[in-house]
C-alpha cells in the first residue's frame, strides 16, 4: 500500500480525472427523515459538488449498480424452426464509485467469495465487477452500525483508493495501479509523521464511537448449539416476513429465476430477480411443498446462512455490520439484540 496526502481541492480535481470517462456513482442527499436528519443514496452524478462524502449510511446500498434488483439473463427468438439465444452482461460503461464506506468495500469483497470464486461464478456480476474503479471514504459510525464487531470497519482490500479526511488535508491510501497513476495527475506530497500521529488519532476515536456491537466469539459453535432454541419462534413472531432486511443489505443474493414466453411464441427471456428468504414463498417448491412454512424457520435460516454456513464456506462471515436491516426493520429487529439473545442475553 502506498501512502498519500492531498490538498482538499485535489480531490475535486480527481473526480474530474474519474468522471472525465466513466459514469460515476456516490452518495447524494435526496431528502430529510421525521427528525429533520438528512436521507443518502447513492445515484449517478455529474458534479462533485452533488456528492456527499460526510454522508451517513445510506438507506440501500449501492447494490443496484452491481446486482440489480431484477436482471434480464438470456433472450430468445424463434428464428424459422431455429432460435436464437442472447446475451446481455449489462455492463456499458466502467463505473467509478466514490465515497463507499470501509463497510460497503468489505460486502464487495464478501460477496465476491462467492459470486466470483465459488464452482459457479455469476458473469453478470463479475462483468459489473471487474469494471469498477472504487475510491473508499472514512466514516462517522452510527447508532446501528457495527462493523467493527463485524471485522469490517476497515478495508484493507477491495478498493482502488482510500480518502481520510484529516482537516486540512485528506490522507490517500493507494491500491491499485490505476489509482497510482490517476494520482500522478493531481498534487500529491508523501505524508510526514505528523498526518500518520494524526490519522491515527482519527481511527481511534472513531473506535471508541460506536454503540452496537455483536460478540463473534464461537458464534458459528453457539448457533449450532441453539439450532432449536426457543428464541427463534420469539424472533419468528415478531417478524413482519415483509423482506425488507435482504432489500437493504449490501450482501444478500438471493435470487429466484423466472422464464416468461410470448403469446406468439416466438420470443422467450429469462430474468432474475432478488428474493429475500424471509419471504413466504421463498422455500417453495413445485408441487407446493414449502420447506419453511413459518416466519421463525425462515429468519433462523438468515441469520444461520450469514452466521454460520457462509463463515464455515468462506471463512467470513456474509454480514458486514452495515446495520442497514435493523435501522429498516419495522418490527425492530436487529442483528446485534438476535446474536446477543442466541448468546442468552435478555429480549
Ligand atoms: S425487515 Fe424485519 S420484519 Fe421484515 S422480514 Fe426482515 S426481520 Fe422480518
Ligand atoms: S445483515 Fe444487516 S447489518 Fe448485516 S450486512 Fe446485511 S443489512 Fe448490514
């Protein structure tokens, strides 16, 4: 990793060197909530000034750029008494994502275990992926975040380059080549000690901010003991089954595949589409037979894919603490109350 410092007016210069040939996606603010606090999303933008690199987490992730919420797969058309298959990656144009959290880099990184280096790779995503230049921002946790707990406050992979904002100046960790030369067009001086005294100072106060946490210890081991634990029908009953939680997470990638035929039957296409497996329907199969009738069953098994099957898989675990789903939730139910109950703590 090569280390940076840039004036602040540099940045604004880089984010035209970026956006100068690729489309660029950052963190905007669309709104206010009922406490007057400003609402983030993360849109396509043509103006530095319209990104907000203060921003607190945002509503959705930017999971809409990179695994669409539905996604045409294939297309077919009769041709004569041949047909003829086509294939869409749905990716034009590189894109330069600037000012994704520590957190939001690591779901890339978590979710690139499986959707890249897993037997089945998905070429959708992983055309979408290798297309991407990501320039990560340091953040202010809120009261859900706890990413920390997660191993994913920072990032030490995934990422192009990294902004610290150290006041005066911003501190640049550089990751890829591309960012190396994309800098040696802009100022850019070697940091002293004083901007390391200083960055680290940043760090550890930003440690010390957080509010939820979630005891990781033995989890995967504590999950498999409480695999029948009542806990689960007192989550169950709370739970709405609306899948808002898989909505908001940067993560979640599930899918179900649908094939839709033309009333002339010379055209079919096949599409995907994102589920959430707090959904009824979701373990259905044909015939009827649904494997997770009741809400409990279907929460117990999101929180063992994330925290127990994805770890023993992939030796991390599939949540990155974003606190996303329990900030959405309406029946307020939280990964940091869940795991701490499954631990024996009070409800
Ligand atoms: S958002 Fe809450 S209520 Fe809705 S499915 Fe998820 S856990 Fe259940
Ligand atoms: S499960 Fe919740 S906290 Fe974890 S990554 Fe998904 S949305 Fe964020």
């Amino acid at each position: 990793m090569i280390f940076r410092i840039i004036k602040k007016e540099e940045l604004e210069k880089l984010f035209e060197l970026l956006a100068s040939g690729s489309r660029v996606i950052g963190p905007v603010e669309t709104g206010h909530d009922r406490n007057s606090d400003p609402i983030y999303e993360f849109s396509e933008v043509s103006n530095f000034s319209e990104i907000r690199l203060d921003h607190t987490m945002t509503k959705l992730p930017a999971k809409k750029y990179f695994l669409p919420y539905k996604e045409d797969l294939a297309a077919f058309h009769m041709k004569g008494r041949d047909w003829d298959k086509s294939v869409d990656y749905h990716c034009d144009s590189p894109s330069v994502f600037f000012g994704l959290h520590a957190c939001d880099i690591n779901a890339f990184n978590r979710l690139d275990k499986v959707l890249l280096g897993s037997s089945y790779p998905m070429p959708y995503y992983a055309a979408k992926r290798k297309n991407m230049f990501i320039v990560g921002v340091d953040c202010v946790p809120g009261p859900y975040c706890f990413c920390r707990s997660m191993g994913a406050d920072t990032a030490l992979q995934g990422f192009d380059l990294f902004v610290t904002d150290l006041g005066k100046t911003y501190f640049i960790e550089i990751l890829s080549d591309t960012a190396f030369n994309f800098l040696k067009r802009i100022k850019t001086s070697e940091p002293v000690e004083a901007d390391h005294v200083r960055y680290m100072d940043i760090v550890s106060k930003k440690n010390m901010k957080f509010e939820a946490h979630v005891d990781t210890t033995d989890l995967t081991k504590i999950l498999d003991m409480e695999f029948q634990s009542d806990i689960w029908k007192y989550w169950g009953d709370k739970c709405l089954a609306c899948g808002t939680c898989a909505n908001v997470c940067p993560t979640c990638y599930c899918y179900s595949v649908e094939e839709t035929v033309s009333l002339d039957l010379q055209s079919a296409k096949k599409t995907r589409q994102l589920y959430s497996c707090n959904i009824i329907d979701f373990a259905e199969v044909s015939g009827g037979h649904n494997f997770r009738p009741e809400r409990q069953t279907r929460l117990k098994y999101r929180y063992y894919h994330k925290h127990r099957g994805f770890v023993e898989a992939y030796e991390d675990s599939l949540c990155v603490g974003c606190g996303r789903c329990g900030e959405a939730c309406l029946a307020d139910i939280t990964v940091p109350k869940v795991i701490s109950s499954v631990r024996g703590g009070a409800v």
